[in-house]
C-alpha cells in the first residue's frame, strides 16, 4: 500500500474498513506527519498525540466500524472546544484556557468514530478571511509557503492540503471553509443552514456560520459531511445497501455518480460591490471560464444571471459582523490583548445601537428572501471563489476598516451565501502559471448539497484534477 496521507480520504476509509490499516496505525502516520512538517505551514494551534493515540486504540476496540468516520483522522479547528483539550480561539486574551465541556459538533465527531489529532489553526475568533494570530505562527498555503493559507478554517486548509490530515472539518460564518479550500486547491463545502446538527459553536446573530468539510476531492468531502449529519450511521438496513454498493451515505453517493443535467447560472456580481472596488483577477477570471467550458461540454444550461443592486448590503453585513465581536466575552485587560481587526469590530459592535442591529436582522431576513428568488431559475449559480489570488503572509493592514475592505476585495462572493442560507461549494479546476490552485464556487438551492456533489464530481473530473499535494510535500 502506498504512503497513507496519499490516499484518498475515501480510500483510506475503505481501508480501515477492510483491516488492511489500524485506527492506531493512521493516527501514528499523520502525526509522524506532522511532528516532521506541520510547524512548515502553521496548521495547528495544539497537537495531542497521547490523546490521539488512546482515543485511537480505543476506537480500534470499542467502537463499532459501522460508524461512518470510523478510525478515521481529523482535527478540531481551534474555535471548537473540547474538554480537556486547550483552546484559544486563536487569542492571546484566552491563552490557556482549558474548556470541561466540548461542544456539540465535537461530541457528533467523536460518536461518528473520528479521531482527533488537536486542534487546526484559526485566526481571532473567526473573524478574518486569513489565518495569522499573536498566538502561533501563520498558516502557510502549502504551495507556496510566503502565501496565507486563507481563513478562518485556514489551518485545516493547510494541513489538508499538505497532507497532514486525510480531510477536516471546519466552519463558515462568511466564506471560512470556501476562501482557505479554494486558496489552497481544496474542495470546501459549506452546507445549508441547519443542515449540521449543532452547526458552529461560532454561529453568532443572523445565523451565519455553519459546520462543514475541506478535502481533497469532492468524494472525500461528502464522506466527511455524511460523517458529521449522522454520527452513529444510517439505519442497518440502509447502511447495508450503502455499503453494498460501496457507498457510505446520501452525499457520498451523489459525489460518487456525479450524474445529472441541470440549468446553471454564471455571475461575478457582488453585493460589496457599492463599498469596494472589485477587480477580478485574470487567473480568477480564466478558472471561471474553464468551469463554464466545462459544463456546457456536459450539456448543461448556462445563462448569465442580471446583476442587482444591494447597497444596503456592506453596511448591514458589518453591522452584524461587528455584533457578533461584540459578544466576545472580553473585558478590560482581555480587551487590550486583542488583535487591532478584532479590537474595532468588538469596539464599532458595542457602541451600535441595539436597534441598529434589529434593523440589520431584519434586513438579512428579507435579502435572504430576495436571493433565493433571484436565483430559483437555476439548479445552482456559478461565481469565482475568490476575486484575488491569496495575499501574502504579512500583507494584512493593521487599521480596523482598511483590513476589513482588504478582505472584501479578496473574498466579495462569499459571505451573501451564509446570509441566505443556502449551501455552496468550491472546487479546484485550474492553476495560475507558477502551479498555485485556482478554484470556482457553485451556489446551490436550500438543501441542494446532493445537486452541488453531483456538479462538483463531474467538473473534478472534466478538469482531470487528481488529489495531490504540492511537490514540496
């Protein structure tokens, strides 16, 4: 058998299934991983070897191999808590804490039968699109080292993409799965809200952030959310026949056929677009272009969807954004310990009006209710991930406003997802010059993850990209 980390998340499954590997013997090869490499990209803000490798035996003796993510190794980002296990929300203000509790997604991971290695890297509360805190060192994108690796789930990107994990979970309250898998030439799928029991710990007001997966193919992510939507499997006699026909589960085996026409729309529009100046970047612009060639190969519909003007939209998103800061539980000396992004979000949150922030609730109902509309035409809506390729590590702005508009240029087709709720996905279909990943996003209907894994299995393997790692790794 070929080194583990250069399975497939799924073939690595089908392998603990089979015997042919030990929940033991894959949790000690990624943490051999990442004892030799992992401090190379920053993508973990605590490793926890001995707990790993007892959680592992125990798993390997106790736990029944029907469990969807049985022996299966991942790690928690670090604004998940788990008992006993440090988290600091990638914060100096909470520098050793400890939490006894562990939160819900955290226990469905463990009752699914994973084994968590420690906990992935993440910036300040979740709060930026880039993974670099006061707390540990960045999160490099493992192909090309002096580049962020995105953000918030940003360590779980890296250490996915540089092998250090087989696939991991991750959460998206503006594009936090999305922005660090396309950065990082992953698959990233953000489910619709409601879809994962628990959802994020960091969920905040309006509901934004959900739980979801980063991998390296489309099937791996699918075994991953199927994972985490039933943890103690499907009923008997429906995981036999799962089983039988080498699938696991609902979403796994839509990735799995990838079959289906459907009518999709194509846009670059961006609600940021009154607050910033967007400028698509010709490689960004080029991976759109291959995706949609791609698919009207396949014989799907595709028409243009028209633009709309929100105005409203990037007052109200910040308003909300800075709501959610607001509630960080830090005062006096914690609040001097923040980062100066987290420092003016907390501080713009608290000063705002309670009425103010009814107001922008409202108003994300009523968006919610516009967008949906606008795209109900089609099976899913085809945008570029990202407007920019990735900044380099070091490059985000120290004043609160100027950083946070330098993430809207980075990342303006993201966030409007979480406010509808709807489900999207990103996936890797081509690669600028110098070999760095370039993906797309596809917008799907409420509750249209199996349509976005049909898609996205059929565009991995029209663009013939294969799960592997950068050549350094």
């Amino acid at each position: 058998m070929s080194e583990l980390h250069e399975l497939t998340a799924l073939a690595l499954h089908q392998a603990l299934q089979r015997g042919e590997v030990s929940p033991v013997e894959a949790a000690r090869h990624y943490l051999d991983r990442i004892e030799a490499g992992g401090a190379r990209v920053g993508a973990f803000a605590t490793v926890t070897p001995e707990l790993a490798l007892e959680r592992a035996a125990f798993v390997e003796r106790e736990v029944p191999r029907a469990r969807p993510l049985w022996g299966m190794p991942l790690a928690d980002k670090d604004l998940e808590q788990r008992a006993g296990v440090p988290t600091a929300f990638g914060s100096r203000a909470f520098a050793g804490y400890v939490p006894e509790t562990s939160d819900d997604l955290v226990v469905d991971l463990d009752r699914a039968g994973a084994v968590s290695l420690g906990k992935s890297a993440a910036p300040e509360f979740g709060m930026p699109a880039y993974t670099e805190t006061l707390v540990g060192p960045p999160a490099r994108n493992p192909w090309d080292l002096a580049l962020g690796a995105g953000g918030s789930s940003g360590g779980a990107a890296a250490a996915v993409a540089a092998g250090l994990l087989p696939f991991a979970p991750g959460s998206d309250g503006g594009g936090s799965i999305r922005i660090p898998a396309a950065s990082c030439g992953l698959v990233g799928i953000k489910p619709s809200r409601g879809r994962v029991p628990g959802g994020s710990g960091q969920a905040g007001p309006g509901g934004l952030a959900v739980a979801g997966a980063l991998a390296r193919t489309v099937a791996d992510a699918a075994l991953l959310l199927d994972g985490m939507i039933a943890p103690v499997g499907y009923p008997a006699e429906a995981h036999w026949a799962l089983r039988a026909a080498g699938e696991e589960g609902p979403f796994l085996g839509e990735a799995l056929r990838g079959q289906g026409r459907f009518q999709l729309g194509v846009s670059t529009d961006s609600p940021w677009k009154s607050a910033v100046e967007i400028d698509l970047h010709p490689d960004q612009r080029r991976a759109l272009d291959v995706a949609i060639e791609a698919f009207d190969w396949i014989g799907h519909g595709l028409e243009d969807v028209p633009d709309v003007d929100e105005p409203d939209y990037p007052a109200m998103f910040s308003r909300v954004w800075q709501g959610t800061a607001s509630a960080i539980p830090v005062e006096g000396d914690g609040v001097a310990a923040l980062e100066p992004l987290t420092r003016w979000l907390l501080a713009e949150g608290r000063a705002m009006p309670a009425r103010a922030l009814a107001e922008a609730l409202s108003w994300f109902a009523a968006y919610e209710r516009r967008t949906i509309a606008r795209f109900a035409a089609y099976d899913a809506v085809l945008t570029p991930a990202l407007a920019t390729l990735p900044p380099a590590v070091g490059s985000w702005s120290d004043d609160g406003p100027e950083n946070f508009a330098q993430q809207c240029r980075f990342t303006p087709y993201t966030s409007f997802v979480n406010v509808a709720g709807l489900p999207a996905i990103t996936v890797p279909v081509a690669e600028t010059a110098a070999g760095l990943p370039l993906g797309v996003q596809l917008i799907g209907r409420p509750g249209g993850e199996g349509t976005l894994f049909a898609l996205a299995a059929q565009l991995e393997r029209s663009a013939k990209r294969t799960a592997k790692h950068p050549p350094v790794w």
